[in-house]
C-alpha cells in the first residue's frame, strides 16, 4: 500500500506539468496558425490585383473595352448631330462641281434649306449619320486604345511618335471597314431631299440592292480607307502628342476640358487638310447615280481624281469646302476627344463604385 500511494503521488505531482506543456503547444500551434492565415490571404489579394481578374480597385481588360465602346458612341453621337448642318452644306457642294464654294454660298444653302423645309431638315441623314457614327465611333476608340497595346506605344514612357500614328491609322481603318455602307448611305441621304430621294434609312439600302446591286454599297470603299489613314493617323497623333507635351510642361496627366478641346481641334483641322482631297473623291463616287451632276462620272479613284484636275483643277477641285471643314472639323473632333476623356473618366469612377460595394 505504501508503494502505491507513492506512484499515485508522483503520477498526480507529474499532471500539470504534462497539461501545461500541452496547452502550450497547442496555443502556439493556433497562434501559428492565426498569424498564417492573413499572409495567405494577402498573396491571394496581391495576386487578384495582378491579373486583374477581380480586383476592386481597378478594371479588367473586359471592362476598360466596354468604358471605351460606350464613351466612344456618347462622343460621336454628340459632336456629329453638334455639326449636322455644316456637314450636310460641306456634302452638297462638294458633289457640285458646278456650284462655287464660298462662306456667302455656304449661308445660302442653310436659309434656302430651312425656307423650303424647315429647321429639322438641317438635321437631315442625321438619322443614317447616328446609325453610322455611333458603331463607327465606339469601334473607332475602343479599337485605338487596343492597338496601342499591343504597339506598345509610349510603353514605360518612351516617345514613338511614329507607333503613335499607326495606332491612330488603324483604329480608322478598323472602325471605317465594319461600318462603311452606313456612310455611303448617310452621304446619299444628305444630299437628296425628302421629296425626291430617299425618305428613311431602310429605303437607302432597299434601292441601292435593287437598282444598283450590293457591291455598290462600298463604292468609293478604297478612297475612303486612303483617306482615313492620314486622317485617324493625323488627329489621332496630334491630340496624343499635345497631351504629352502639357504633361511635360504641367505635371499634370490629365487635361482640362478647355485644353482637349483646343487639343482636339487642333487634331481635327490637321486632320480634315490632310486627307480632303481623297474626302472629295470618295463623295463622289459614293453619290455619283444620285448627283445630278454625276451619270456615272466616278467609277474608280483614279479616273475621279483625274476628272476633277482636269475639269475643275486642284484648289477648287480637290480643296473645294475646305474652309467649312476647318469650322466644323475643328468643333466635331474638339468635342469628340474632349467628351471622350470625360466620358471615360465618369465610367471608370462608376465602375469603381460598383466593385467596391461587390
């Protein structure tokens, strides 16, 4: 009996120190564990962000192209019905080769217009011009900040001034290509009245498949894209260089609203001079069946550019409403890339929102 209570003894005395070695492993095991847990998380975070897949506090690829589709129609929609009734003044007489331009000729036509059809007839083949530039816009803008990525322009603060151009250039091209039968019918339109030509957009193409065919509706197709290249290349690098060089002068990244739009009429009127004369052939071979002047006068690039110089010579040919190009392309272009970037802005900061309360 002594001997066994001698055991007990040792055994009870050897107990605590057995449970407090214990519990001390096991508090160190989930301290361990407690402190592991955040730097899990944090790497997972880290990663997210990275990739770009569900970080909060910046956009997916999907996202940034989606911002630039919608701020790209809302610019275009807006700076096109802006200055619908200079373009459609700007048409008329540069598909008369009878008519001499002139600023007097140019009042003329807007009163004689408004007298014989009333205000909203300024607006006319605005309808076709929405459907047309809206697409045409949004492709335009989207696809531009696309190939700037893969040209890696300007990547890490270089200056390749001349990626910056072919982005611009492609863009145009890009944008030109899926939308171009809205043109030719927004031309059509905009150089007919309700009464003798084409009442609505749908009526446009019905007749042009049945009386012209469908290859018609890409005539003047190539001198478009000759002409786009200068153009969307030109506006495009002009307004991206001036906002680098206010960055270099300012520090400041980003603008102010009367800055773009000193920028970007800039860009236009650089633009509009240097494509115009492949601007003037591509309208006439696009209205050439509906020109009272034209029976198929401008079949090719060619024998229209050939057909102006000869009957009617280079200023007053191929530079025939310049003048009303450099008022409204200034203003249209000035719009478009100011509303643009503020447009953009907006959406981002909406997008932001919505990931931040998700």
């Amino acid at each position: 009996m002594p001997k066994i209570s001698v055991r007990l003894a040792a055994t009870a005395a050897s107990l605590p120190a057995s449970f407090s070695n214990t519990t001390a492993s096991l508090n160190t095991a989930t301290a361990t564990t407690v402190t592991a847990t955040p730097i899990t998380t944090t790497t997972t975070t880290t990663t997210e962000n990275l990739t770009g897949q569900t970080s909060k506090k910046g956009t997916t690829n999907f996202d940034a192209v989606l911002i630039s589709l919608l701020a790209g129609a809302a610019a275009g929609a807006i700076a096109k019905t802006t200055i619908a009734p200079l373009d459609r003044t700007k048409i008329n007489f540069q598909i008369s080769k009878d008519v001499p331009y002139s600023f007097r000729a140019a009042l003329d036509f807007l009163k004689q217009t408004y007298a014989k059809e009333g205000l909203l007839a300024l607006w006319r083949g605005n309808s076709a011009t929405m459907a047309r530039i809206v697409p045409y816009a949004a492709i335009q803008f989207s696809s531009h900040e696309q190939w700037r990525k893969i040209l890696m322009v300007d990547k890490d603060g270089t200056d390749t001034k001349g990626r910056r151009f072919v982005a611009g250039s492609l863009a145009g091209i890009t944008s030109q290509s899926l939308t171009y039968p809205l043109d030719l019918a927004r031309a059509r339109m905009a150089v007919t009245d309700k009464y003798t030509g084409y009442r609505t957009l749908r009526q446009v193409f019905v007749k042009i498949w049945i009386e012209e065919g469908p290859r018609t509706l890409y005539r003047g197709y190539w001198a478009t894209i000759l002409g786009v290249i200068p153009y969307a290349g030109t506006s495009f690098f002009t307004y991206e260089t001036l906002k680098r060089e206010y960055y270099e002068i300012t520090g400041n990244s980003k603008p102010n609203t009367l800055s773009s739009l000193a920028f970007g009429a800039a860009a236009g009127a650089a633009g509009q001079t240097a494509s115009y004369p492949l601007d003037i052939v591509r309208r006439r071979m696009q209205t050439m069946r509906v020109n009272r002047n034209g029976n198929n006068n401008y079949p090719t690039i060619y024998s229209t550019l050939k057909k102006i110089y000869r009957e009617e010579g280079i200023k007053s040919g191929f530079y025939k409403g310049l003048s009303m190009n450099w008022i409204k392309g200034p203003i249209a272009v000035g719009i478009s890339f100011s509303t643009y970037d503020l447009i953009k802005e907006l959406l981002r900061e909406l997008f932001h929102l919505k990931r931040g309360r998700n």
